[in-house]
C-alpha cells in the first residue's frame, strides 16, 4: 500500500511548512510556507552562507539609517530564502510581511509590493508568491487592496471562524488557520488530553471549511501549525495542508490506510454571516483563544524578525 503521505497527496495539496533546502528537495511538496521564525533558523545554517554575505554586500553599498539598512537587508535575506524554495518547488512560496505592520494597512500593502519587486530582480513573478499577512482587521484588508492588484496572499495567525469570513469577503487567496496552536491554548486552559476528533483545532478547521464550501467561497483553507500526525489525518482532504519535515517523515513511513475526512461534494449546511468591523472585532473580543493567540503569535514574529534585524546588524558592523 503507498505511504499515508502518498494517499495524502491524491485528496490534499501537500506544502512543507519550512526553509530547510534539504528537506524540501527530499519531501518534493507542491509549495512552501515560510515566516519570519523558519528564515532566521534557514539563515543559520550553511546553506545560506554566501547568501548572508550578498546581502551585507549589498547594504554597505545603500548608505542611509544603520537600522534601516538592517531592515532592508533583513527582507533582502527572506527574499534569499524563499528564492532558493521557489528553485525546487513546482507551486508558491510564501513570504511574510513584517510582523510589526500588523495593525498598519498602508505600510503593509507598500511592503509587500517590495517583496515582489524583490523577487522579481531575481527573475521570479509574482504569479509564484504568495504574501503573507496577519489575520488582524488591517491585514485583511491589506490583502483585499493586493488581490485587486493581482498579487495573491496568504492570510495568516488565523483562530476564528470571524478571521475566516472576513478573509473570505476580501477575496483572499488562501487562509491559514492554526490547527495545534489553537490546540494549546485549550489544553493550556482546561489541562485536558484531546482525542482527533475532540480536537479543538481540527474541529476549528472542519467548520471554516464547511462554511467555505457550503457557500461556494473560493479562497482556498490550509491547515497550518500541527503538533502531531493524528492532527494531519483527522484533515485528510482539506484544500491544502502545510507540514513540517518531521512530520512529513512520519507519514511517509506509515503505509496504513488514510482515511479522507473532508471533501467539497458533501459540506455540512453552515448559514452565510455578514461581517461588518465591528461585527469582527465583537467576535474576536468574544473568543479569548483567537485573540490571545493572534497577539502572541505577531509578538513571536516580531521577536524573530527583531533577532534577524539584530543578527544582519552585527554582521553589518563586524561585531
């Protein structure tokens, strides 16, 4: 019998939910997820080491703001990365927006133009990339003024089903809803063990899918964030799914059965909800889990995009 990831891939587009080179060339996903936490660990790897010193290159030569010089090398890098995954993947890379511009609609929608134009001096088009955004109110709707540009984005940090719906209505490409970090926060809360099917993530999962296609909403939903295998299977057949590499691995050993759990044939009857601001912004303040998982993951972002600002600062200054 072909392997549990073999299966996987006749029902779900597999991505792989890292920047390790090796790993991508070996699992052969379709695309690849990457955020600001995944290009600091690619960074620090030798693969990247001729990549680091363009980049310093580079920013010697812009003169200007030492900081922001830094800034400027640090999106320079994560265009570096996700250069080097877009060589070995068929579909799209994704590449994340600054952290810090989460709740800023302009400077977010101005960043991701220059992430394009990024990859573009390095002769990839945009039709290869998605941007990544925060699922805050101002994310979304910097995702709504790019896709009327034609530039694709990944709606990221996604808890809610309010996150989802208005996502959905900006007509954004593809969510990413947190299958195991909603999984935390719940064990977290009431110290209980969760089967699959108790899952609070999955269960997450299953219902925005259902709302996607009971009402014919286009924006494709892949599952992010798993924290075990059990977690991947009890998704089976959801648009896409991004996993890691050890993940991944385990998958592709395991030669039992794999069962598909969702398909858009049959999606359970969910009412279409009109969602206004202050509609979302009652419905996020109402679900303690999705607003306390969406403000530490941007704080967790902005950690690791301030540790690469502060890294590419000492390279930049010899220290």
């Amino acid at each position: 019998m072909p392997s549990k990831l073999e299966q996987l891939r006749t029902m779900t587009t597999v991505v792989a939910d890292t920047g390790d080179i090796e790993a991508v060339a070996r699992l052969k996903p379709v695309d690849c997820t990457t955020n600001p936490s995944i290009v600091l660990k690619a960074l620090n790897t030798p693969m990247f080491t001729d990549a680091i010193e363009e980049a310093v290159i580079w920013g010697r030569k812009q003169g200007g703001n030492p900081d922001a010089v830094s800034a400027a090398v640090a999106d320079r890098l994560a265009i570096s990365v996700g250069a080097a995954l877009s060589r070995l993947v068929p579909g799209r890379v994704s590449t994340e927006v600054d952290a810090d511009l989460s709740f800023n609609t302009k400077a977010s929608v101005e960043k991701a133009h220059g992430i394009i134009a990024g990859y573009k001096e390095r002769g990839i088009e945009q039709d290869r990339i998605l941007i990544k955004l925060a699922s805050t109110w101002e994310g979304i709707r910097a995702a709504e003024i790019l896709q009327k540009e034609g530039i694709d984005c990944n709606l990221t940090l996604l808890f809610s089903k309010a996150q989802a719906i208005a996502c959905a209505d900006a007509k954004a490409f593809l969510i990413s809803p947190f299958v195991g970090r909603i999984l935390d926060w719940y064990k977290a809360s009431t110290g209980k063990d969760y089967t699959p099917e108790e899952d609070p993530g999955v269960i997450s999962v299953r219902e925005i899918y259902n709302y996607y296609k009971f009402n014919d909403i286009k924006t494709i939903v892949m599952g992010a964030s798993f924290r075990s295998v059990a977690e991947v299977e009890a998704l089976a057949g959801c648009d896409r799914l991004t996993i890691s590499p050890n993940l991944l691995d385990e998958l592709s050993k395991d030669e039992g059965k794999l069962v598909r759990r969702l398909s858009p044939e049959n999606p359970t009857s969910v009412a279409k909800i009109d969602l206004d601001e202050n509609t979302f912004r009652w419905m996020m303040n109402e679900d303690a889990m999705a607003t306390e998982k969406l403000a530490e993951g941007i704080r967790v972002f902005a950690k690791d995009l301030h540790a690469l600002r502060t890294m590419v600062g000492k390279v930049m200054t010899g220290v």
